[in-house]
C-alpha cells in the first residue's frame, strides 16, 4: 500500500522546507521515497487531497470552486477543458498548468503501477 505525504507537513519533521510537493510513500514500515501525487491511487483522493494538490500547483484560488462542486480524485483525471472552464478557470496558463498536472499525475500513477508488478 501507499500514502501520500505533503512535503510541508513531513519535512517539518525533517527540518527542512518545501513548496508543497507531494510524495509516495510505501505504507507501513520504513518509508522509502517513490516519486508521484497519489493516495493509494489518485482515483481515491478525496477533496482535501485534491486542495492540496492545487495548492501544490500555486493554484490554490480554485481549492474553494473545486471543494463547492465536489471535485474529488476520479472527477479531477477525468477533467477537460471545458470542465475546468465551468469550475472558473479562465487564465490560459491556469489550464494548462491543471492540465498537464492531471497528466503528471496519470504518468505517476501508471509508472507506479508497473513497478508494484
């Protein structure tokens, strides 16, 4: 299993600081760092993950707009455009930055998967 960690919150343990970067930890015993946004699987995020996600991208503007409408994991990979549009994202680099995110993640996510095998 796997667990997502918010930089912020685990490199206070550390001492260190962070610009709110996620990563994947193995659950359970040592946590040995595997690269990637996911709680178990992103499909299973629910609303203050995805937040925290935006948060990660700058974008945290929209935590609210996305919490409103109930965006959770599975909504967010499944997100287009128009959609983004609709939760109020209207700056060109906004989109594209949320795009390629949901892009990033899907990668991450099936890299993950591979590698489990």
């Amino acid at each position: 299993m796997l667990e997502i960690t918010f930089l912020a919150d685990h490199d206070e343990e550390v001492g260190k600081k962070s610009k709110g970067k996620f990563k994947l930890f193995k659950k359970g015993g040592k946590k040995d760092k595997v690269h990637g946004p996911t709680l178990l699987n992103a499909y299973e995020w629910g609303t203050e993950e995805v937040s925290q996600w935006l948060s990660s991208l700058g974008l945290s503007e929209y935590r609210d707009s996305f919490i409103r409408n109930d965006v959770r994991g599975c909504e967010l990979l499944n997100l287009e455009r128009r959609d983004l549009k609709d939760l109020g994202v209207s700056k060109v680099g906004h989109l594209k930055r949320i795009q390629h995110g949901i892009k990033d993640i899907s990668h991450k996510m099936a890299a993950a998967d591979k590698s489990s095998f």
